[in-house]
C-alpha cells in the first residue's frame, strides 16, 4: 500500500486518466505497488497521485500492479535464470541453527558476526547463502563512503527517510574477512565471494582491509571468484586489488549520463572519468567488469540512455550489465534528476534488444557471476 497516494488509471469508455479516492463502498481508496523479488526487473511504475499530506516512502522499488482473470500482476520480467535467491529457497530454521552453530566456532571474527545479523535481523539473502553454504558470499568491510547517494540504505544523514539497514561501524580486520572468504571457497563448488554490500559504504576507501585479505585469500587458494561490488572511484586502488587477484568488478550506475550519474550519487572526491579509468584498468588486467544498473522506468530506457551506455560499452570494455531495480520514492528521483531527464521510454524489451544488436556479445542478468561462467561466456561463439 501507498500512503497518501490515489490510484491513477485510465477509464475504459473513454480512455482518460483519471483518480479513484475511494472505492465503490465509500472506503477511502490507496495505490499500491509491487517490490519484485531478486532476479526480476520492474518495467513499469506504479500509477499514482500524491495526496498534499503524503510521506516519503520506504527504500523499496515501486512497480505498477493490475488485476485481472482473477489475479493481481506486476509488471516485471524475470531477468537472470539463476535460482539463488528465489525466496522459496531459504529455510530460516536451517539458517538460523547453521548461523549460531558456525558463529560459536568463531566467536571473535567481527566479519561473521556481522554476517550473522545481516542473515537473521535484515534476512539478508547473501548472508543467508554463506550460512547455507552456498552460491555468493558477502564481504562487508568499510564505514565510510565518497558518495552520498541519494537513495543509500545504509546511511541517510538528513533524516527526510529512513536507511534500510545501519553501516559498519568500523572494518573487520583482513584475517577475519579472509578466513570467512576462505571457508566458503572450500566448501562451495563455483563459490563467489564479494565485497560492497547493501550494509557499509564504499570498500574501497578501506583499502588495506581488502588488499590485505585478497593476498591471503589468493595465497591459501587459486579457487573461487572474488568480486568488488563498488562505485569505482579509485582507479589506482582498482589496479592494485586486479594485479593481487581480485576477479571481477561491478560498477553501480544510476545512469551512463554524467549529469545524471552526479544527481543522484552526489560524488565527494572523484569524477565521471575515475569510474571510466577503473573499468580501463581492470579490462586491461583482462578481468571480468559488468554494470549495477539502477533501473527506473523512463529514465533508463530512454535512447539518450542507451546511446550513453553504447558509448561507456565502447570505451571501457564491460561484458554484462545487471539490471537492478532502482530502490528510492519515485517522486524523490524525478525531483533530483535534470529537466527532461524522464520521459516515455521504449520499454525494456526494446533497450535489451538495441543493446544486443549493438554488442551480441554482451549479457544481461541480476547476479554476479562465477568465474567459470565468465570463462564460458568468452570462449563461446
């Protein structure tokens, strides 16, 4: 449900928009929206108009929901096939029981008792995998951030709305993010491990913490995938993390348009052509980078959006853009972006298409991938 918002919806004589306040009992009548699960792709928005008294809302993704034979429907499409975080898939009482069990082994790594919260008070679904030991595991790590991304769910400093989830208060040391990293390495076939999740900042201004676990990571074993999930601000620390046998990056963007990439993320202390520089330099290193894309109906796929990607594809190298629900109040992103930023796209069938036409090589999804899918990605026609 929507608080202060009113169902806007066409009517069927005549086609106009129009608004429905209440329903046909009197009742005062609310929009609603859909939050996809992992693995889908909001298309379209949900239809609504704000009240004056309206609040801001939660950090969710708002996609539009209908009814019809008798069922409700979102409008979404399942973009990647991988079953990892199908909610049917998790067990809390398993989690729970395996969490506690391997958390008394390990009393005093800060970095599993940090996964152990994120599993069980924010059901983090990575968290959730490392205890079920496996697919994805999650690497928190840093405190701090050079963004102020506008809709960031672990810090939001004005206090306009809540933060999903609250930051690292300070960095886990690199022997308990390795011995974590390690563990699930030995004992999940195709394991990825990752650092930049939803709970801390940006790991990247905690550099020793992550080049001093990638050596010990990559001394005890050649196994697995690790990937920085990252704004890609430093490209210096970038090539240092490739060069000690960090596998793959994936760069979060709101957008490939810099007026609009800066409207939202609000960068302190790096610019537009650093992010370009760290997808250069890990390409180079011939390592894997791909694109956290924020998706938001009528920004996203908008040609200019698209023939700002094309050129970013170009440029840098990428091989695979994730297609993520942008998690924010819509009416919040509208405001922020440049006039004329938003308009009517050509739907998200359409963008995938012109991109792959454009890059036939290029992939699409919602997860990171391990490292021997990548190398079968390469290496077929």
């Amino acid at each position: 449900m929507l608080p202060g918002r009113v169902p806007l919806g066409r009517d069927p004589t005549n086609g106009r928009l129009v608004t429905l306040d209440r329903d046909e009992e009197g009742r005062r009548a609310h929009a609603v929206a859909a939050f996809l699960a992992p693995a889908h792709t909001s298309i379209l928005l949900a239809s609504y108009r704000s009240r004056p008294d309206a609040p801001t809302l939660p950090l969710y993704s708002y996609a539009a929901v209908g009814f019809a034979r008798g069922a409700y429907w979102a409008a979404g499409v399942r973009v990647d096939p991988d079953r990892r975080q199908d909610p049917w898939r998790f067990d809390l009482d398993r989690i729970r029981e395996s969490a506690g069990a391997e958390l008394a082994e390990r009393p005093s790594n800060r970095l599993l008792q940090q996964l152990h919260r994120c599993a069980l008070e924010y059901h983090c679904r990575a968290a959730q995998n490392y205890f079920l030991h496996r697919h994805e595991a999650p690497l928190p790590t840093s405190h701090a951030c050079n963004s102020r991304c506008l809709g960031c769910i672990s810090l939001q400093e004005d206090g306009s709305f809540k933060a999903a989830q609250d930051r690292l208060q300070t960095p886990p040391p690199a022997a308990d993010v390795a011995e974590v990293a390690i563990t699930h390495i030995g004992r999940v076939g195709r394991a990825v491990v990752s650092y930049g999740q939803g709970c801390e900042g940006e790991p990247l201004l905690v550099r020793e913490v992550l080049a001093g676990s990638i050596r010990l990571i990559r001394e005890a074993t050649s196994e697995g995938t690790i990937n920085l999930n990252s704004n890609a601000s430093l490209p210096g620390v970038v090539d240092e993390l490739a060069a000690l046998g960090l596998d793959s990056l994936r760069v979060s963007l709101n957008s490939a348009q810099p007026e609009l990439y800066n409207a939202y993320y609000r960068p302190r202390g790096y610019v537009w052509t650093d992010v370009i520089d760290s997808m250069r330099r890990m390409k180079h290193r011939g390592r894997f980078v791909s694109l956290n894309l924020l998706c938001f109906p009528g920004v996203t796929d908008r040609q200019a959006e698209i023939d700002a990607l094309c050129a970013l594809i170009e440029e840098t190298g990428l091989e695979m853009i994730q297609l993520r629900n942008l998690n924010i109040d819509p009416e919040i992103y509208i405001r922020c972006l440049p006039s004329g930023a938003r308009g009517q796209g050509i739907g998200f069938d359409a963008f995938r298409k012109r991109l792959r036409e454009r890059f036939p090589r290029l992939r699409f999804g919602y997860f990171n991938p391990p490292r021997e899918r990548i190398e079968r990605w390469r290496t077929s026609s």
